[in-house]
C-alpha cells in the first residue's frame, strides 16, 4: 500500500495505492503511515491544484473495488463537468436504469475515489444538498468551490 496526504480546506485527504499504478482510494481522512509513490504524489499534487482553483479536470489512472453496477454509476459521474449538477435520478436515466435512483445514492455512499470521481455533484430531485459519505458541509464546500447553483 501506498499513501499521500494533505491538508486541505476540509480537512485532511489521504490518496491510496495498493499497487503502485493506480489510485484506488481518496478519502477525508489521516494516512495510516505508508510510503508515497508517484502516482499518490501526482494525485496529491493535483487534488492540491484543484483546491487552489488550478484544476477543473483530473487525469489519474484509477481502479476501485466495486460491483458492475457500481463502475457503471462511478464511470457515470466522471462526465459531470466541475460546477455540473446531476439529481440520482439522472445518473439513474443515463446509465439505463431510470427507476435505480436509489441504487444510484448507495453505489454513490461507496464510491472510494472522492472528489477525482464528483459524487459530490450528484443532489436531490427538488436541488437540495442530499448525503454525502465525507459529510454534507464537505459536500457544500465542494460544490461552493466549484461555483454550483442549487437550491
């Protein structure tokens, strides 16, 4: 395993590698004191930019745990453009699945690369701020950060 962090605006954001390759882990949370590599260090470097309003987009190879219904959601965020909204039930639409708009809410709870892969970007049906794993004033941040308009 291997580990970057740093502090951010919202408290500490810990990037994950078990092989060295790809990131399969961004979290709020303390590193458990495992050695960087480069692509945690690349990760870092650009989450960093993102945070200082350099980086909209992110070009990182990732690799995350999850069921096919999972990746098909994940993959599904990645083209939400930064400040871009999305409710559950459109994520639901597009990946075929127009009634799946809870489903879509759990594979978001367990989305482990946060931020690179915007679950933050996914709200409510009426434009409210909904769940969030790291926490709803963490989602706000982001969406702030990113200039979003809801309600």
């Amino acid at each position: 395993m291997y580990q970057d962090s740093f502090e951010s605006p919202i408290g500490p954001v810990t990037v994950s590698s078990r092989d060295g390759e790809f990131i399969c882990e961004i979290a709020f949370a303390e590193p458990d004191g495992f050695p960087s590599c480069n692509v945690t260090r690349i990760g870092k470097q650009q989450l960093q930019e993102y945070f200082n309003r350099k980086r909209k987009r992110f070009n990182l190879p990732l690799k995350a745990e999850g069921t096919e219904f999972q990746h098909r959601v994940w993959k599904q965020l990645t083209t939400l453009e930064y400040g871009q909204l999305a409710s559950y039930r459109d994520i639901a639409e597009a990946i075929g699945n127009p009634k799946g708009n809870r489903a879509v809410g759990m594979a978001n709870s367990r989305n482990p690369i946060a931020i690179v892969v915007p679950c933050h970007r996914v709200i409510g049906a009426d434009g409210s701020i909904t769940g969030y794993a790291g926490g709803i004033e963490k989602k706000a941040f982001l969406l702030y950060h990113e200039g979003a308009v809801f309600d």
